[in-house]
C-alpha cells in the first residue's frame, strides 16, 4: 500500500474512534436522563430536543459502522465484495445520511419556532408536535428514490470495489441520480439558513428594545448594552451553520459534476464511481510521489467523501456537547422577550440597599464622636500614618481658662462643643475632611477613627483641653481646622 492509503486509513480510524465514543456517550447519556411522559402525553421542549439528539445520535452511530467497514475494505485489499455488499453499503451510506439530515431540519425548524414565535401557542404546539411527521413522509419518498438508485450498484474490477452500471433509460437513472444530491444541498442550506435567522431575529429585537428605551430616556449615556449571551449564541450557531455547509456541501457538488466533465479530468473518474466506491485509491499508481498523489483527483473525491462521515462525527459536539449552553441560550432569549426595558436600569433594591449602608457608616460616625476614648496626647502628636500631622497648639485663651475651672469628671464631649459654640464659631469641614481621609486605605483605621480622634482630652491629672491643627502634607490645599 502507498503513502495516501496510509494517510486515509488514519483519517478513517481518528474519526472512528471519535464518533463511536461521543455517540455512544450521547445515547447513554439520553438513555439515563429519560423522563417519562406527563399525564397529557405532551413532551416539553427539552424532552423533545433530548429525543431529537438521541435519535440523532443512533443514526451517526451506523454511519460511524458503516465507516468502519470501508475501514476493514481498504486496509485488507485481498478482501472481495460482491453485488449485495456494495447495494447494503450504498442504501446504508444514502439512507443514514438522509436521516441525520432530516433529524438536522426538525431540530432546526423547532428551534427557530421556539425563539421567533410566529404563531400562537396552540398552533404553534401543533407545528412542533407535526413536524417530525411530516419531515418522515418526506424522507420516506427520497428514500424510494435511493432505494431505486440502489438497484444499480454491482461489483466492479474484479469484485474488489463497488460501481454503478448504465441503465437502457440514461435520462431516468440522471433525473434519479441527481435528485439525490439535490435534496442533500436543500436540507443543509435550510439548516443552516434557519439558524442563521435565529440570530438575526435575536439582533433585531435586541436592537429595537434599545432603541425604545433611548427614545424614552433624556440620558445620553445609553442604559441598554449588548448582554454577554449574544455573542456566544451567534458563535455557537455560526459554527454549526459553518460545519454542515462545510462537510456536505462538496459531496453533493461533485455528484453533480456530468460524467463528461470527470472523464475529462480524469479518465477513470465517473459519476457512479463517486457514488459508490468502497476502495477510492485502488487505481492510483503507487510510484508517484505524495506530493503528486495528493493533487490527483481521485484523492479530492476521497476527501470529500470522508468529510460526510466527519460530519456524523462531530455532531455530538454541537448538539449534546454544547447542548446546555444552546439551551440556556434559548431559555435566556425567552425570557427577556417576557421583561420590560426597565430591567436594563439600575435595581431600585440594589439603591435601597446602597441608601441604608450609607446612613450606616454616617450614624457610626456620630456615634463614635459622642463615645470616643481618651487618647494618649504622645501618639497622637507624632501620628504621621495616615497622612495627617497632629501638632498640640495649647492657647491661654479666655475660652481655654473657663473650660479649666469645669469638673473634669462630669462633663462630655457634647457639653464641650456647646460651651464653645457660645463663644467661639466652628470651623470644620467635614465635606473636605472626609475625602482626604479617605484617600489613604493602608491603615487598618477606618475614616470615622480618623475623625473621632481629632477631639480628644488631655489626661486626668492636668484635665486641659487641647487644641489640634489637622494638616494634610500630600495635598497642594493644606486644611487647618482648629478644635477648641
């Protein structure tokens, strides 16, 4: 065997064990997370999306055997095949990917009716509650149609591949042959057109809720931004628009290709070779390079074929992988189509809540200020760590001589602050105290600290009242609030 039957047979043997392990973990996953039937009978959407993906999941499976087979075909080439093996392998092959299609469509159509909602709930139940029904009658004709397609597959070169023979009726076998590929390029365009209008319907109502509500705003701040959600569903569906369009569209294209065409690329190239073929690389010639092997058509067809089995491969990623964010996604949309614009505005609970913590700091203040302790004058003359500089300025003041003849013991700091406001106007600033203070969050001091300590008695045995100079160095504007 060369170079590329080496290659193939690698790629073959990754996407067997990527497909057999995820979909196995699906259907066991479904199988374990079953919910039996209400007493209406009537499935919720998430039932109904969790039925779809394991059917989905069963169907890939086959293809992911079927695979496997081709596997076994070209790693043993002594292996012979007869009529009834290449017509199995080809109805298997057609009729496992019309089925993971349609699987495709259904959820596609529910999702978008589920999000956009056309109609009203009672017919809308009844499209989703039909439309698996009506998908499978019109699976059941394209399935004539591969079934009669099939009839012409038989052994070629030697009973070691798969081919089509000619029909006596070439215009009826083209009309069969092409309605085939046909009907595969319209259902993946449909899937993936329908998910591409769920984003643009899901942008156009987010974009007239923001607009609404900057109409009835005087803000020029605008009070609607684009939520977090956005942005993962439309990676999330682009992708899986992306990846079928990607791994089934050439397939389809190249069935479409006349056998003239192909001839004239390459002579051994036909259209029932591309149909049906189980060795793809058996009449390339084995001395030629990698490099010239892989530029042969034969090997274009060979990746174009692998690629329908990458898709049933990696669908479980999207639909039961990525299934809870694709469903929160949904369940998200929905809601918010319920809330009112108002709910982009600031919570009038989260104000309230603000509102009560503030007047909790300023009542602790004023409780500090009315039952602070005496202070050893000593620190609080050399306090450099908060930025601020206490300096002890006692004046023989008239004020300062009359507080001194007052019993000590029996008088508070309110008694003081009335005494001088008799005589004397204050002058503090607590507006352009409090920010300064509040600048300086190294000290496990709090602001209120701060300020309860800038009135403060001298000890018991010389019971003076002292006057401090607060000032602040880190600041151009020095504040000299005088305390007597």
């Amino acid at each position: 065997m060369n170079k590329v039957v080496y290659l193939l047979g690698l790629s073959y043997l990754v996407t067997i064990l990527f497909g057999l392990i995820g979909n196995l973990w699906v259907i066991f996953s479904v199988i374990r997370s079953w919910r039996p039937r209400n007493s209406i009978g009537y499935l919720n959407p998430s039932d109904r999306l969790r039925s779809y993906i394991g059917g989905l999941a069963v169907v890939d499976l086959i293809v992911i055997l079927s695979l496997l087979l081709r596997f076994v075909y070209l790693l043993v080439p002594n292996i012979t095949v007869s009529d009834g093996n290449c017509q199995t392998i080809f109805l298997i092959d057609n009729i496992i990917r019309l089925a993971s299609l349609t699987c495709l469509f259904c959820i596609s159509v529910e999702r978008l009716i589920t999000i956009k909602k056309p109609f009203s709930s009672n017919v809308r139940r009844n499209c989703i509650k039909l439309l698996p029904y009506v998908a499978g009658t019109i699976a059941i004709f394209f399935l004539i149609i591969i079934i009669i397609d099939s009839l012409t597959v038989i052994a070629i070169n030697d009973y070691s591949n798969c081919g089509q023979k000619p029909l006596k009726w070439m215009g009826i076998h083209n009309v069969i042959s092409t309605s085939i590929p046909i009907t595969y390029i319209i259902l993946t365009t449909f899937v993936s057109l329908n998910y591409l209008h769920i984003i643009r319907h899901v942008r156009r109502k987010f974009w007239k809720r923001k607009s609404r509500v900057c109409a009835n705003t005087r803000s020029k701040i605008p009070l609607v931004s684009e939520p977090k959600y956005m942005k993962g569903m439309t990676w999330s569906i682009v992708t899986v628009a992306v990846f079928h369009l990607f791994c089934l569209i050439p397939y389809c294209i190249i069935r479409l290709i006349p056998d003239i065409l192909w001839k004239y690329m390459d002579f051994d190239l036909t259209k029932g070779y591309i149909h049906s073929q189980i060795r793809p690389l058996i009449q390339i010639d084995s001395n030629n390079g990698l490099f010239e092997e892989i530029l042969n058509f034969k090997f274009l067809v060979m990746v174009v074929n692998w690629l329908t089995y990458t898709n049933s491969a990696g669908n479980w990623i999207f639909y039961a992988a990525l299934n809870r964010q694709l469903r929160s996604l949904i369940r998200a949309t929905t809601e918010r189509r319920k809330r009112s614009t108002l709910s982009q505005i600031s919570s009038p609970l989260a104000v309230q809540h603000s509102l009560k913590r503030q007047v909790a700091q300023s009542l602790r203040f004023l409780t500090t200020l009315n039952s602070h302790k005496p202070l050893d004058n000593n620190n609080n003359n050399e306090n450099n760590t908060n930025g601020l500089t206490f300096e002890k300025n006692i004046r023989n003041s008239d004020a300062y001589q009359n507080l001194t003849e007052t019993d000590s013991q029996s008088q508070n700091t309110m008694s003081f602050r009335n005494t001088y406001n008799t005589k004397y106007s204050s002058k503090i600033s607590l507006s352009s105290l409090f920010p300064k203070l509040s600048q300086n969050s190294k000290l496990s001091r709090t602001t209120s600290d701060a300020v309860s300590s800038v009135l403060m008695r001298s000890t018991t045995e010389n019971d003076k009242y002292i006057t401090v100079s607060v000032t602040e160095n880190d600041t151009l504007n020095n504040l000299n609030e005088e305390f007597v």
